[in-house]
C-alpha cells in the first residue's frame, strides 16, 4: 500500500482512469461483435448501422490513447472487410 500522500492520490487516480478506460475498450469490444455476430446471421441492414457505431467506438478510444491507432485501424478494417465480402454474397 502507497504511504505518501501523493502515491495515495495516484492510485485513486489511476483506479478512476482505469474505470473510465475499461468502459471505452469494452463498449469497442462489444460493438464489434455484436457486428460480426449480424454479419454471420445475414442481417445486413442492422450490421451496417452497428459497423457504423463500432467504427466511431473504436476511433474514440484510438483518440483517447486507451487502444493504439494502428490496433483500431486493424480492428475497424477487418470489421470492414467481413462486412463488404457479406454484402458481395
């Protein structure tokens, strides 16, 4: 346990970025499969519009620092790319 006054403070902060930070990663998590889950089921109408929603999900917690760029960019193109070759079908 921390025994300064300042070590204190950076675990109440830490605790309350790692709160906010989990919310961010988990919302991208699960607009992503709840794509990916439409997309399989041919429901392309409501994956489009959870695609969109994933995307900008994904984007926010790029912009925030909680996920790397490049890991968003990975994300949101394979997302795409399962999306398009669903449609093509």
């Amino acid at each position: 346990m921390a025994n300064t006054r300042s070590a204190l403070k950076r675990l109440r902060s830490s605790r309350r970025r790692r709160e906010r930070n989990r919310m961010y990663r988990s919302r991208a998590r699960t607009l992503v499969k709840k794509a990916r889950l439409l997309i399989e089921e041919g429901q392309l109408d409501a994956a489009e519009e959870v695609v969109r929603q994933a995307v900008s999900a994904l984007d926010k917690a790029a912009e925030k620092g909680i996920i790397h760029k490049n890991n968003a960019a990975r994300r949101k193109s394979r997302l795409m790319r399962w999306f398009n070759q669903a449609r093509s079908l």
